[in-house]
C-alpha cells in the first residue's frame, strides 16, 4: 500500500506559467456579481415568446440596468484575467499590457467595492415577506455575504493580485 503524500500548506500553488492558481471561489464570486449580464444572456438565448423571463427578476427596467452597471468593473477584472498569461511568441498567446496588469493590480479593491455595493443594493430592493413569499431571493445576499468576508479574509488573494507573467524571451 501508498502512504499518502504530505501535503505542505505553506507552499504555493503554481500554474503552468510560475503564477499563483486563481482559486475557484474567485470564478464563483465573479459569477454571482456577473448574474445581470448572465440572466441577459439567458433571455437572449429564449425564443422571443419567453424574453418576459427578465421581468420577473428585475421588474422594472431600471433596476436591470442598475445592476449592470454596478458589476461593470467586473468585466474589467475579467478581461484583465484573461490577458494574465505571459507573451510567448511560439505559442502565439498573450501580451503583458501595462493597462491591465494595473486594473489586476487593484482588482480586490474593487472586487470589495463592488460586492459591497451589490449587497447594499440587493438588500435594499428585496421585496417584503421575501423569507415567506420567495426564500430563493436570499441566496445571492449570502453569497455576497460569504464572498466579501473571503475577500477581506483571505491571504491568498493579495499575493495572486500583485502578481503578473513576464514575457517569455525569443
């Protein structure tokens, strides 16, 4: 029989490109903050009979575009992600940019600012009786809940947003 391997906390977790792994929760919590855009694209894909579906998880067409507004900078932070591999001309992949290393930079801050402003506004414009009349609205306010305490807690994500490929030489 194998002993299992040991496993070592302290030690990084790399990718094939020598930077730190984007932990999943990260994906998730983009998720939750991107549901707009995703809700939008779920309309779009319905046939034109069904596109009412969008009404009843933004009655009004303000607060759709509200709340597309508010995870906007999450686009960014998802194009910045995207453009987080190092420029490797064999492979034909990737250009380190300036402009995005800086939004990846400060990605948490605003990943805070907007989870934050997303809580608030979630919370705010919950119907009354929700708990009774419609308990499923209160899973995107928990999940934004569990997802700003992971950002303020965790150690993980200060040393993955500082970090940015080099460009692989010719």
């Amino acid at each position: 029989m194998r002993d299992k391997p040991k496993v070592y906390q302290d030690l990084p977790l790399l990718d094939q490109d020598g930077l730190h792994q984007i932990p999943i929760r990260l994906y998730l919590l983009m998720l939750v903050l991107l549901r707009p855009y995703i809700c939008w694209i779920v309309t779009l894909t319905l046939p034109a009979e069904q596109r009412g579906v969008l009404s009843y998880i933004y009655p009004h067409s303000f607060d759709f575009v509200r709340a597309c507004l508010i995870c906007l900078p999450v686009l960014l932070i998802l194009a910045a992600l995207t453009q987080r591999v190092p420029y490797d001309q064999k492979l034909k992949r990737g250009r380190a940019k300036r402009f995005w290393f800086g939004i990846w930079r400060q990605s948490r801050w605003w990943l805070l600012l907007v989870c934050s402003v997303d809580l608030y506004w979630t919370f705010s414009h919950l119907p009354p009786y929700v708990s009774v009349n419609a308990p499923w609205l209160l899973l995107a306010p928990v999940a934004l809940i569990l997802g700003l305490c992971w950002l303020i807690k965790s150690r993980r994500l200060p040393l993955i947003f500082a970090e940015w490929p080099e460009d692989k030489p010719a």
